[in-house]
C-alpha cells in the first residue's frame, strides 16, 4: 500500500512544513533576544574569581566602600568601589546618583565589567538600610562559604561610623 499525494494532499503538507518552520525561527529569535537581555548577577567575590562575562551586561553587588567615593568636579562622573568585604569591584559611573547613594550602604550596579577589571555602571540602585545587603549578594557570599551576618555587622558599624561623622561635622 503506498501513499499517493494529491496535488491538495501535497499543498496541505507543504503550508504545514512552513508553518512549523516559521515557528521554530520565532521561538529561536525570541530565545536569542531573551538570552541576551539577561542581567546575571554576580558579587564581587565572583568578579575576582572570573566568573563573570566581560563587556556584557551584569549586575553587581554590595556596600559601598568608606573612603572611595571620587567625584569628577567638572563633570557628572564618580568612581567609587563596591565591596562584599571579602573582595572589592571599582565601578564607574556617569550620571545622576540616588540620593540614598552614600558610602557604607548596599548598591546594586548594572553595567559591563572591562578587561581591565572594572565595572562600567549604566544604573545605580541604592537601599538606605545599613544593614540591608542585596540578597543576591547574601546568596553569592553563602556559595562562596562566607556568612553574611558578619558582613552585615560589618556594615552596621561602618554605618555607625559614619553617621557619627556627620554629627560631628553639622556641630
């Protein structure tokens, strides 16, 4: 018994044959676009050990460090380092900061990470808390075998610190 393809049977297959095709090329553009639109976080621990992409987006964690601030006077640019005090990420940044950004707080930056080592910022999102780390950052310290308690007193006290510094200073 063979199969004979009339010429509708042979029609019917071929619009079916294209419409699977025009599928499986949408599903695959769709999963191209996805994949490169994905912001994969990752702390400063990982930054150093290499595990993250270079000169493709990424978002990056933690507080930022006491002292390492630098603002550019003639222009909107600032250059500050982010820690999970296990590790350090200098991130630049040109543009307006969140007026919660000080240092001893959590950031989270979403930029490309430069061969040089450093994190070009298009984004700074900043917590008020001291005691707030990004949970991201909190995960990726427990991967590692950190706690993030004792990063988190750490913090407190920096905290601390500073917001005695400014009572010191507006005496």
């Amino acid at each position: 018994m063979t199969l004979s393809l009339t010429p509708k049977r042979k029609q019917r297959l071929f619009v079916i044959l294209g419409l699977v095709a025009l599928a499986a090329i949408a599903v695959g553009l769709t999963l191209y676009a996805l994949r490169s639109n994905i912001n994969l976080f990752f702390s400063p621990v990982q930054i150093a050990a290499g595990d993250a992409p270079l000169e493709r987006q990424i978002r990056a964690g933690g507080m930022v460090k006491e002292g390492t601030v630098a603002r550019d006077p003639e222009s909107l640019d600032v250059a500050f380092v982010v820690t999970d005090y296990v590790d350090d990420l200098e991130v630049r940044y040109s543009g307006i900061l969140p007026d919660l950004f000080r240092e001893g707080q959590g950031v989270v930056v979403v930029g490309e990470l430069q061969p040089q080592g450093w994190l070009r910022a298009d984004q700074v999102l900043a917590r008020h808390d001291e005691n707030y780390m990004p949970p991201e950052v909190a995960q990726a310290l427990e991967e590692a075998g950190y706690a993030p308690e004792d990063y988190q007193a750490k913090a407190a006290e920096v905290g601390k610190r500073m917001e005695a510094e400014q009572q010191g200073a507006t005496q």
